[in-house]
C-alpha cells in the first residue's frame, strides 16, 4: 500500500517531496472511490440525493447513506461512515448557530467552505490524517437550489449534477447525456433521473430495491404572489417511500441495465461501514 517514505503523514512538503503530492490525501480519495455510489442532481427548484446502500453481511442492517443537516439541506456520503458523522455534526452545529445567532437559515455555499475548511486543515498539520469520506450536499437558500461536491483534500465546488464512490463513472455518463433535462424537471422526474443514472452503476445480478435504496429531496415550495417562497425541507425517503419511485424505472430502457460495467470495481473493500 505504501508507496515510498513521503506517505507516513500528511505533511508532505515539510518532508520535500520530489513529486510535491500528498499521498495521505491520495488515499483518502480512494477510500471515496471504494464507497457505494451516491448520486445528486439539481433543477431550478429541487436539488435530489440518491443512494445505494451496502450491508457489511447477511445479519447486518442496511448502512445509511443520507443525512438531514438542517432543514433546508441535506448530504450523501461516500466512504468512511465515521468520518462523515464528524462532518456532518459539524456542519448540524454551524447551521444551529447561525440560526441563533441570526435568525435565518446559513446559505448552502458558506456551509460548505467551512467543512472544506475544517478538512483543508488536516492536510497541513503533523499528526492528523485527512477525512476518508466524499460527500454530496444539496440544499436550497435565497438563490435557489444547489449541489456542492466535498473531497477529502478540502477542495469543494458547485455542480450541476454529480456522481461519487465505486462504478460512479457509468452514473457521471448517464448524467452528462441528460444534463439539459434536469433544470426544468419537477420533484419527482429529478428523482427518476437520479435513480436511472444510479441504475446505470449496478452489477448485471443486482436490482434497486425498497431495501438498498434511498432518496433524499429538497426544494421550494410553488410560488405564491406576494409571499416568499417557502422551503420543501429535506426528507429522506427509505423502503415503502421509494417504491413507486423505483418501480417507474425498473423497466425504463433508458436507465440501462447496468450490463456493459466493469465486475469488480469497488468490490474489494466495502469502507461505508
């Protein structure tokens, strides 16, 4: 696993790396790539996480994969399950604060900057590791709807669609192909496109099922003259709730059926555990 001298901590450049990369980074983003695969996506008025979810064995229940931060957003993750409960209850206290300190909801951007913050600096001091979780954060504020990709290296940035963890390339394919649909798509069209790009990234013996799917949504409310626009907080919907969701696109042909993708990919270790 180790490539060379330069991967025992972090702190690369204090230790001169020829190659100036911070290994401990590089792994972390490939504890990402072992997770099951999330999806999310964004219209003008809804933003949609969808998830599969993983059981470490036969006795074990289902992992979760979705989590409400606040009422107006939301976040999936992909990876390390621990390190994303650190994550996410550090991002619960932020929204928490800034509505008792202000009365209003944290908008989704500043959210977060301060977790990519908080994990940029693991990346800088001696003795910490970097967060070994990818997460996908949908949420709505005064500017509309939004998706926002955390890595582990800090880095964030706002996205129209997006796909992390094992077999996620097929579900990136599926979304680049529909991108032009989905601003003007309602709830629950969104929805049946995350599912199908999600579709896209199963092996050729797995099917979606109320057991190992979820779906998170978010949006605003229809428009009412004279009043703002209210929030459609975030839910997530498990097992009886996603039933109609799945059986509209259990036969869809445009969903795929998951034939053409690579056996084995992210079937080594399982880390959402």
């Amino acid at each position: 696993m180790f490539r060379n001298n330069y991967d025992n901590d972090s702190v690369t450049f204090s230790l001169s790396s020829p190659q100036g990369r911070i290994f401990q980074v590089e792994y972390a983003a490939e504890a990402v790539k072992q997770g099951s695969v999330v999806v999310g996506l964004t219209s003008k008025t809804h933003a949609v996480l969808v998830a599969i979810k993983r059981n470490a064995e036969e006795l074990s229940s289902y992992q979760k994969k979705l989590f409400a931060v606040d009422e107006h957003v939301g976040l999936a993750i992909a990876g390390l399950t621990s390190d994303a409960r650190v994550l996410s209850n550090f991002m619960k206290q932020q929204c928490l604060s800034q509505r008792l300190t202000y009365d209003r909801a944290m908008p989704v951007e500043t959210l977060v900057s301060l977790i990519g913050d908080k994990a940029q600096l693991n990346t800088q001091h001696y003795g910490k590791r970097p967060y070994g979780v990818g997460l996908l954060v949908a949420g709505v504020d005064e500017t509309g709807a939004h998706l926002f990709e955390f890595q582990p290296s800090g880095l964030t940035q706002e996205m129209l669609a997006c796909a992390i963890g094992a077999r996620s390339q097929m579900a990136r394919t599926y979304l680049e192909k529909n991108l032009e649909k989905f601003a003007e798509c309602g709830r629950d069209e969104l929805v049946r496109h995350g599912l199908r790009a999600l579709k896209e990234t199963l092996v050729q013996d797995r099917e979606l099922t109320l057991e190992n799917t979820s779906v998170g949504v978010v949006g605003l409310q229809e428009a009412v003259p004279g009043k703002k626009r209210g929030v459609e907080a975030f839910k997530v919907h498990d097992g009886a709730d996603v039933k109609e969701w799945i059986n509209s696109v259990a036969d869809d042909a445009e969903g795929g059926t998951g034939e053409t993708t690579e056996e084995g990919e992210g079937e080594g270790m399982q880390v959402d555990e």
